[in-house]
C-alpha cells in the first residue's frame, strides 16, 4: 500500500488540508510536504518527527 493512500486511511482531516495545500502552491508542493505541514497544525509536538523526515537518509543513522 502506497503511503499516501495510508496517510489518507489514518488520518483523513489531515490528508483533506494536506490536499488544499498541495492545490493552493499550485504544484510547487508536493503532498509529502504538504502532509507534514499540514499534521503540524493539529499536533505541533510532532515537529521533531518531522525534521527527522527531512534529512538525508545518512544523517537519520545517527
């Protein structure tokens, strides 16, 4: 299963305003990052989750 149809199965509020936002940037968003943003809005504790997804994969080792 596709990790977005996944994201769309967990949570679908944020996956709804993840879509708006992907809309809004007319392309220039693509739904990954506008997930994050989007999660971010309704459960901002979650932000060093989402710092660890926007590394390199080499610096996640550590």
């Amino acid at each position: 299963m596709r990790l977005s149809l996944t994201r769309w199965l967990l949570s679908p509020a944020t996956s709804w305003r993840a879509r708006k936002l992907v809309a809004a940037s007319k392309g220039r968003l693509d739904f990954d990052a506008a997930w994050r943003r989007a999660r971010l809005v309704s459960c901002p504790d979650e932000l060093p989750y989402q710092r660890y997804g926007h590394r390199a994969p080499d610096e996640r080792e550590t």
